[in-house]
C-alpha cells in the first residue's frame, strides 16, 4: 500500500480529531469560549464600550488651545447709476489666524469630570454584558442537559411500560389476568408518546437557544455527574451576601455613576452663570487694499494679544430652568440608586436561598429516587407473583421516572442559583464556570444517561 502524502495525512488527522471531538462532546469551558468570540449581543456591548470612552478626549478638547483660520476673497465692481458706464473692478483678499486657550471654564472642566464617569459607567456595562454572557451560556447549557434528561428518563419510561405492556398481554392470553390490565398499559404508553413529541421539542428549542449564543449546533455535551456533590455558597452567612451586593453589586456601581453623572451636568448648568476667561491671540491681514487695480497698495498685518472675560448678564430663563431641570433628575437618579441597592440586596437573598434549599431539595429527590426505585422493584416482585396489580406497576415506574427528572432538574436549578448569586454580588468570573466544569463527565459515562 503506497504511503500516505501529506495533505491527505492531514486530512485523516483531523478527522479522527473530530471523530474524537463528537464522542468526547464540548464541555462548559469549550461552549464559553465559542460564546466569548461569537455572540452578537457581548460584542455590541465591547464596541459600545470604545465608544463611550472616546467621550473623555472630546471633553478634554474644550480645555485646550484651538486655532482658527479665516481667509476671504472677493471683487467689487463699481459703474455709474445713469448708463452703467465707467466700470471699475477692485478684487480684495484678506486672512486671519486666532488661537484661543480657555483659561476659566467651569462648564468644561465639569465636563470632563462627567465624562470620567461616562468611561467608568461604559466599563461597568461592558463588566455586566460579561457576567450577563456567562449566565445565559451556563444556563442555556443546562437547559440542554435538562431536556437531555428529562427526555432520557422519559424513555426509559416508555420502554418499561413496553415491557409491562406485552406482559399484560401475555398473562392475558394464557388467562391469568384481565384484558384490563393491557389496556392500562396501553393508555398509559400512549400519554408517553404523546409527551414524548413535545419532550423532543424543547430540546431542540434548547439546542437553538444555545445555537444563538454560540452561532453553531452544540453537538454532544458533557453531562453532570450523577454523583457530584452541589457546591455551597463561600462563606455560608447571607448577611455577608447582601452586604456584598448592596455596595459591589455592577447594577449598584452602574447606578451610582449614573448619579455622579446627573450631578456634573446639575454642576455644568450651575456653571454657566460663571464668567469664562480665554486667552486669545489673534493675526491677519484686516486693510481694504486691493490686490491690484487703483486701490492696490501695502496692506497691514495686525496683531493682537490679550485676555477676554465674558460674563453671562441674561438669558432668557433657560440657565435657571436648566437647574431646575437636572435637580429633579438628580433626584430621580438617586431613587434609581436606592431602588438598585434593593434589588440586588433582594436578589442575593434569592439566590442565596436558592443554593441552601437548592441542595436540601436534592439531597431529598436523591433520598426519593433510591426509595422509588425500591419500591418499582418490589411492585414488579409482587405483580409476578399475584400480590399487586398492574396498575401499581405503572404507577411506581411513573413515579421513579418522575422523581428522576425533578431531580435533573434541582441540581441545574442549583448550580445556576449559585452562578447567579455571584453575580448579584459583583463577583461572577470564569472562574466560576472552571469550577462547574470540574463536575461534568463524558456524554454518557453518568449512570443517568443509561
């Protein structure tokens, strides 16, 4: 057989990569990094981000030196009023530089400190598009998993009550039981395959939410272990939480810029009943002599060099309803603040709540689960026997399988609550998700996924 050349070597390489890639399937970290490059929404944010900061150089410039340049031509043309005879033309040119250097500006200097927390609030909003960016991974992530389990779980339902079915059936011919109990297995298939269909839907609206993040079919995901322990919220006291959120929750600090921002403009319509103070240097051509024609002639360069103060006397109104504008929305803004500190204060005892109750409800369902299964075991036991019907069959297999995706179902809750409990505080990182990762396994090696 002829060896291989390179580029096909390469092809076959990356193929048995992908084949590989497809059984390992994407874990958390992999999907974040696909979302960190590729969703839309994180990307506006950044782009918003540099805009915003280019607020500080603009408002940088009006404490500057600028420079202005006239220049002007044009042609005069004189005829007598009777005939319109005796025409003279005279062409005329003249040009001035200006450079000006504010030196007492109160409206501009306030400016600039606004847009100082203009940059700030833009950093803060692009720390929150983050945060926001490993919510909706982790949590569209988990809702794959969710209705990967659910749907599992669902099937391995309709496959136990094949079984009971053709069993019924079975007795049912050799006249050990009713046709009762076949029906019973019957109905209770067909409701199966009826949630079946709409199980297998939201997985694939599952599967497109996380598409939109990542901009691609997830493809197999690495599952959560069966056996992996739930973590508590570090340190374990909600007063620490709530405090934490109330002065470094980001929709507090984004608040709170917006108050300073408010401010400075309440201190910029204030500052316009303040003199302003430039120094201004000025040279140019200003003679009425002609270029050419009967009034050329040398024409002047003057110069001036000196300060102008300019004092508003009267405007109409508009400086003081301007203040009396941006102190009602200084006002505003600082209900906005108190209103934000409660929210996230709020926000952290749910979440915190979330993750306490979050793994006793899982610990419960796990203690359910074991009894249910026990107790499908038994039912099985008694029905072979002669001592339970089909019906408790049925139900105890409902009731495992129930008890089965309830669970599933907790522990996502669980993790996301504690995701989502960072957050509140400020605090949520990749860290975080580095943590969550540690937990899962390869699709299919947790005894769940069997």
């Amino acid at each position: 057989m002829p060896p291989l050349s390179w580029r096909k070597r390469i092809v076959v390489a990356l193929a048995l990569y992908a084949g590989l890639a497809a059984a390992h399937g994407r874990d958390l970290l992999e999907v974040w990094e696909l979302a960190l490059q590729r969703d839309p929404i994180y990307s506006a944010s950044g782009y918003a981000r540099t805009a915003d900061q280019e607020r500080v150089p603009q408002a940088r410039s009006r404490l500057l030196p600028y420079v202005t340049a006239n220049a002007g031509a044009d042609l005069d043309n004189t005829r007598r009023a009777r005939d319109l005879s005796d025409s003279r033309s005279d062409r005329r040119a003249a040009w001035s530089l200006a450079l000006v250097q504010p030196i007492v500006d109160l409206p501009a200097w306030n400016t600039l400190q606004q847009a100082d927390f203009q940059a700030s609030q833009a950093d803060i909003a692009y720390r929150i598009a983050y945060q926001d960016l490993l919510l909706r991974t982790a949590q569209a992530y988990f809702d794959v998993l969710a209705s990967q389990d659910s749907l599992r779980a669902l099937l391995s339902e309709r496959t136990a009550i094949e079984t009971q079915l053709r069993a019924a059936q079975q007795s049912f011919e050799l006249g050990a039981t009713t046709i009762t109990d076949a029906h019973e297995a019957q109905a209770r298939l067909d409701l199966i395959l009826a949630s079946e269909v709409n199980l297998r839907n939201d997985l694939q609206l599952a599967e497109d939410a996380l598409a939109r993040i990542i901009a691609e079919r997830p493809g197999p995901l690495a599952e959560l272990a069966h056996d992996a322990t739930l973590p508590a919220p570090e340190p374990e006291r909600l007063d620490d939480w709530t405090g934490q959120a109330s002065h470094a929750g980001l929709s507090v600090t984004n608040a709170d810029l917006q108050t300073r921002i408010v401010q400075k403009e309440l201190d910029i319509a204030r500052g316009e009943r303040a003199p302003t103070v430039d120094f201004v240097a000025r040279t140019g051509s200003a003679s009425d002599y002609g270029v050419d024609g009967y009034r050329a002639g040398p024409r002047s360069l003057d110069t001036t060099v000196g300060v102008q103060l300019s004092i508003p006397i009267y405007t109409g109104g508009e400086i003081s309803s301007r203040i009396r504008e941006q102190t009602s929305r200084l006002q505003h803004s600082r209900a906005l603040l108190e209103n934000a500190r409660r929210e996230s204060v709020q926000a952290a005892q749910r979440y915190f709540k979330g993750v306490v109750a979050g793994r006793s409800q899982v610990a419960a369902l796990q203690a359910a689960e074991r009894s249910s299964q026990l107790a499908l075991e038994a039912n099985r036991t008694g029905y072979e026997i002669g001592v339970r019907i089909n019906i408790d069959v049925l139900n105890a297999e409902q009731q495992l399988y129930v008890t089965q995706r309830a669970l599933a179902r907790a522990r996502y809750d669980t993790l996301m609550s504690g995701l989502r409990l960072k957050a509140a505080a400020g605090i949520l990182q990749e860290a975080d998700l580095v943590a969550i990762n540690g937990l899962l396994t390869a699709p299919g090696s947790s005894p769940a996924a069997r």
